[in-house]
C-alpha cells in the first residue's frame, strides 16, 4: 500500500464502506418497494377506471366511495373473522404447543421439526390439501373430515366448512392455523429457553407454586415474544390470498379485500379501484407494523 492511497484510506469515513455494500440493496428497495407503493397511491387518487386513460386526480374519492360497495363492506368483514380466528387460534396453539415442549418430553428435536414442517410448504399447497378436507359434501357423499365423522358415528360435527354463509371466514382460519402454529411455536419456546432458571427457583423458594410461577415470572417475559407474533399473524392474515384462491376459489362467500383487488384490476379492468383496495391493504398492514416498530425502537434504545 503505497502513502498516498493509505493517505485516502485515513481521510475516508468510517461509514463509507459499510454504506457503498448496501447501497445496491437500498437502491433496489427504493425502487421496488416505495416506488411501487407511490404508483399504487398515485393510481389510486386517480379515476383511471379503464387500462387506456391515464386519469385526472380526484384526491380521496375512490378511498369513499368504495365504501358503498356491498362487496367491500362484506370483504372486510369476512377478513376480519378471519384475522380473529387465525391470530387467536394461532397465538393459542403455539403457546401451549410451547408449553409442552419446555417441559421437557423426550424426543423434543423429533416434535419440533413434525410441528414446524407445515411453515415449509405454500399456502397454495396446503390450500389444496385443506379444500379435499373441508369439502362440504355431507352423509354417504361426504368425503375428507365429514367422512371421518361419519365413520367416527359424529354426523352431527359434519359441516359445510367454508361454504357456511354465516362462519365459512372462521373455517377458512383453519388450515392457517395449522401452517403458522409451528412458527408461534418456536418463538414461545425461544421466549420460554430465554427465562433465566434462577428467577423460577427464586419464586418456588417464596412459595410460589408452579401456575404462579407462570403467572408472575414466565409470562411477563413471554409479553415481547407474544406482541412480535401477533404483529406477524395480523400482517400476514390481513393480506391472504394464495390460500383462499387454492381452497374455495374466487367466491364472493369467502371474498377478502385481496380478491376483491385480483378481480377488480384483473376482471373488472379497474385499475384505479384495485389501487384503492390495495392502499387499505397497507393502511391495515401499517397499523400493525409501525406501532410495534416504534415501540421496538424506543425499547432497544432504553437498553
């Protein structure tokens, strides 16, 4: 190394280097992401309703009017059962999945990969599966779960699962469940391995028995873990789509405001109404996300 370029290497901050090795990555998420989310909204404050106009702004009213749509109206509510049921049945399952594990069962390493498996196939994948098990055939032309509760003599949990006008939303929940449970799982039993051990003999030593030592000592901890995966469950609920399409299809009995978005710029060729639907997608995502990214932010800086 010659003088003058170890003169250059002393002048050149610190930064520098670090900054040029991500910059390709900052360039491409610039573009891809939030330059993408700028057309989407831009698109949006537009009433370019056909794929040949370019469109004259028209501010926020797409973001109203959409709202006297019926489909809408019936889409978010169907998300919403489905954000409910998915995120409970998920949160539930996983924690005491967790539960089972931290106490220490043999074959532990076998339980965790049988459990987190799911995780590793599509939702499209497991779409398939699931629309062969909730099929909604009943008595002798029942197939998949209705045929094992027949065979089981339990007619009466036979059920027309997603084709149900009034709770199909919640069993559309269930193969996701399924899927994500695994992943809760994991984060649950790091949030368990992470309570130190001393803290619990210290609460058996005040007399604690074993459920307020969970009450008290395990499950204050498990709060970060627990907000972190309902952060993950909200965000990925909110926008389903591949696993709804795979099980039932495009049907307005199990619509969400993601098909609703397919069908509007795809079908309808309505690009400013597709826009639309997708800006509420990631107005809802954010409200998950940024709460919980300020809240990270200011704890680790409490640190």
């Amino acid at each position: 190394m010659t003088a003058k370029t170890a003169s250059v290497r002393a002048r050149m901050p610190r930064w520098l280097p670090g900054l040029l090795l991500v910059s390709p990555s900052i360039v491409a998420i610039a573009v891809f992401v939030y330059g993408m989310l700028g057309w989407n909204f831009k698109v949006a404050l537009s009433d370019q309703h056909d794929e040949v106009s370019e469109g004259s702004f028209v501010g926020l009213e797409n973001f109203i009017n959409i709202w006297q749509e019926t489909r809408w109206i019936l889409s978010v509510q169907h998300a919403i059962v489905f954000t409910v049921v998915f995120v409970g049945g998920a949160l539930v399952l996983g924690w005491f999945l967790a539960f089972l594990m931290e106490k220490g069962i043999k074959g532990e390493g076998g339980f965790r990969a049988i459990y987190l498996f799911p995780m590793a196939i599509s939702f499209i994948a497991t779409g398939v599966v699931w629309r062969w098990l909730m099929n909604s055939a009943t008595g002798e032309r029942a197939v998949g779960l209705n045929a094992l509760f027949r065979f089981l003599g339990l007619d009466f949990l036979q059920w027309q699962w997603f084709r149900d006008p009034d709770w199909g939303m919640a069993a559309m929940a269930i193969p996701a469940i399924w899927q994500m449970s695994g992943y809760v799982m994991a984060l649950f039993l790091a949030g368990f391995r992470g309570v130190p051990e001393e803290l619990r003999e210290a609460a058996r030593v005040d007399g604690c028995n074993e459920w307020q030592v969970y009450r008290w000592v395990i499950l204050p901890h498990l709060r970060p873990v627990t907000l972190a995966a309902l952060i993950i469950l909200g965000h990925i609920s909110l926008k389903v789509f591949d696993l709804i399409v795979s099980v039932s299809g495009k049907q307005i009995i199990t619509d969400v405001p993601a098909i609703f978005m397919w069908t509007a710029v795809y079908d309808a060729h309505d690009p400013a109404k597709g826009a639309t639907i997708a800006g509420y997608i990631v107005l809802s995502v954010a409200i998950f996300v940024v709460p919980y990214l300020i809240w990270n932010a200011r704890r680790e800086k409490r640190k």
